[in-house]
C-alpha cells in the first residue's frame, strides 16, 4: 500500500507542518549562471496552509567593537585548579547590537609550541552561560610536538542585545564535563581576542501559494551560482500559515531546505581564493586534517596539462596547508604542502597532471590540525591552468 507524505499525521494533527521532497538539493553549476530546481511540499495539517517561500545566505562578517589584545599569565602551581579552569587572562567585555543574526568570537595566540590549551566561556547579558569553545589537539611531549590549533572559535545564533562576557579560561579540551579540569600550561604571551557579527539575507524564491489539506505542490525554483569557485552554502525557507478553521493552529511554522551550491572552476581555469578560517586540532582516523576545502573542475578532452599553484603569506612550520589534485576516478594525481621546505619560496607550491583525462577533477586546499595563531584568518591564492583541449 502506498502510504502518502505525513498520512500519519492525519486527523487533526494541530500542525501546519510541511514535508519537503528533496530534503536538500545539492548542486553544482558554472558562476555566474541559474539553474531551475524544484521541491514538492505535502501539507501535514487537515486544514489549507498559505506558502511563501525565501532563500537565506549568511552574509559576511562585520566587526563589533575592536580587536584586544592581552598577556596570558601561568596561574600559581600551588592553588588548586578551579572546577571550570583557571584564569589565563582578564575577562573581556563588549555590547552585541539588536537584530544581530550571528555572534562570531575569535582568539589567537602565537605559541610555536602548539602546546598550550586555552578556551573561552561565553556569558550573555544575563550571566548564563551561552556557549565554551573547545580543541582536540594535544600537548607536546618529549617525542612529539604538539597539536593545539593555536585558535579557538564560538559562534551564537540570535544572540541576546546588550553586554557580554567572554571569560579566557586554561582548558577547554573536548572531554567529559565530570573529569577533574586539565593543568593550565605554560604560555605567558600576548592573546588576541576578534568580535564579529553577520546578518541573514533573504531573497523571494516563490511566489505564496495555498496548499490544500493532505495535498502536495510543485514548487518551481531558481537557483543561482556565485562568480567565485568554491561551496556557497543557501537555504529555501518555506513559511507555513494556517488558514480558515486551522487558525487555532500554529501561526506559522518553517521549513528548511538546505542548498548546498558548489560553483566550478571555468573549464579553462583561473584565480580565486580560499578563506582559511579555523580548526579544532581533530585527528580524524589518523589523518591530520582541519578545515577541508574542495573544488572542482571539469577538464575538457585533449587537455595537455592541468595545474594548480597555491600561495599563503604564512610559511610557518606550524601553519601546514596540504593541496591535493584529484582525478575523476578519485586517485590523487599529485599532492604538495605548504611551507614547501624544498623550494626558494616555502609559501607556494604547483601541482599538475601530463595529459589529463577529461571529466570531474577535484582540488583540495586542507589545513593541518594547527595554524600559526598569527592571524585570524588567512587567504590561500590559488591559480588552475588548462593547456590544450
């Protein structure tokens, strides 16, 4: 028996609920360019629902209030290390303004070592506590160095108007909150502590439509890919509002499907940037690698050479990025990493396959499982080149 999206949920149900099919549209297109989509919403409730429909993008990042910097101090070895860890550095204050969509709080330092775990925890104006940042990596030892990713990261959706608290804490290593608080390191140098907020931006997707009770609808989309290559991440969000009988419902209810939009490198190549933000130090399955980004590229037959040169202003030993050139088959082609410890310019590094067979080829710009702590964030220049086809 074929049994209908939510047929479930028949019978006053008390929800205006909607079941989107797909659940998420991954997609893949040249910049610049529209491709047309489509999702089918079935309405959950035994009463019509109004449907309108918007995409959603974060938008970048501004700042809130200006960068400080701190000296972080070694607590006295002879007093006990408190619950939630023990003090690194002064609290900092600042005032988050209304109507911000996303509370982003950023912290550096500069220890070659990798070898020092410090955290924050987040106070909003209230005095809860909101959210801690944390870290994978571990000390050095006397056989190994160590993975502390020099950088720790917090984001809060919506967050709260008014003032907060950031306490800079020893700890914050990702284990069970009921084990004894870790020792706090050695590290006496300078700190520095970034406040960023980002807004939502919504465009219309779909014109408002009525869906009748139990019944599904097409809904047409067009999707548009951004200039630069690389993932630009979306969302369509369906609002649902009760209608007739049904407005003892719900007023509203949302339903989200994410876009997940990758625009490619032309087929003749060219120049563009990755945006190196973050890691938490994980070792994933033996494999050190932070922040992962892909792109892709599709090479056309009779191609000669394909290569792709990269370039980042840190060549710190510590700041490790690793660039993989991958073929349509999944085998890695060729493989490089900066700071290139062979070369006369350790921050750049070219990868590139002789005759080139046609199809999906993929390019990864992975971090290692630390940075430098120098910067906030860093750029990787990246330039592809096809010769022939």
């Amino acid at each position: 028996m074929k049994v209908s999206p939510g047929a479930t949920l028949r019978g006053g149900n008390g929800s205006t609920a909607l079941v989107a099919t797909p659940s998420q549209l991954d997609l893949a297109g040249n910049g610049g360019t529209v491709t047309g989509q489509s999702v089918s919403l079935y309405n959950t409730s035994g009463s019509p629902v109004r449907v309108a429909g918007s995409y959603r993008q974060i938008g970048p990042e501004f700042p809130i209030g200006t960068v400080v910097t701190e000296n972080v101090s070694a607590p006295d070895p002879s007093l006990p290390v408190p619950e939630a860890g023990a003090t690194a550095a002064s609290p900092i204050t600042f005032t988050v303004p209304p109507h911000v969509g996303r509370l982003d709080l950023d912290m550096i330092w500069p220890d070659p070592a990798n070898s020092n775990r410090l955290s924050i925890e987040l106070f909003n104006p209230g005095g809860t506590l909101t959210q801690e940042s944390y870290d994978d990596g571990t000390l050095a030892t006397a056989r190994r160095a160590g993975t502390i990713p020099n950088i720790q990261h917090i984001e809060v959706s919506a967050p709260q108007p008014g003032r907060w608290t950031a306490r800079i804490l020893w700890g914050g290593v990702d284990q069970d909150l009921s084990l004894p608080p870790v020792a706090p390191g050695t590290y006496t140098g300078p700190l520095s502590f970034r406040v960023s907020g980002q807004d939502w931006i919504t465009t219309p997707a779909a014109r408002p439509m009525v869906i009748p009770a139990h019944r599904s609808v097409s809904v047409p989309l067009r999707v548009a890919f951004p200039g630069s290559p690389g993932d630009h991440p979306e969302s369509v969000q369906f609002t649902a509002s009760a209608r007739g009988r049904a407005l003892a419902l719900p007023a509203t209810t949302v339903t989200s499907v994410p876009i997940a939009r990758r625009t490619l490198i032309p087929s003749s190549g060219g120049s563009f940037q990755t945006l190196i933000t973050s890691t938490v130090g994980r070792n994933q399955g033996g494999a050190s690698v932070g922040q992962v980004s892909t792109y892709n590229i599709d090479v056309p037959a009779g191609a000669s050479q394909l290569a792709a040169s990269f370039r980042t202003a840190d060549d710190s030993p510590d700041n490790i990025i690793a660039y993989y050139l991958v073929t349509p088959a999944g085998t890695v082609a060729a493989s490089g990493a900066t700071p290139d410890a062979t070369g006369t310019s350790p921050g750049t590094v070219t990868l590139s396959a002789a005759d080139p067979v046609s199809g999906t080829w993929e390019i990864d710009v992975e971090l290692g499982l630390t940075t430098s702590g120098k910067e906030f964030t860093q750029a990787v220049y990246d330039t592809v080149t096809v010769t022939g086809g």
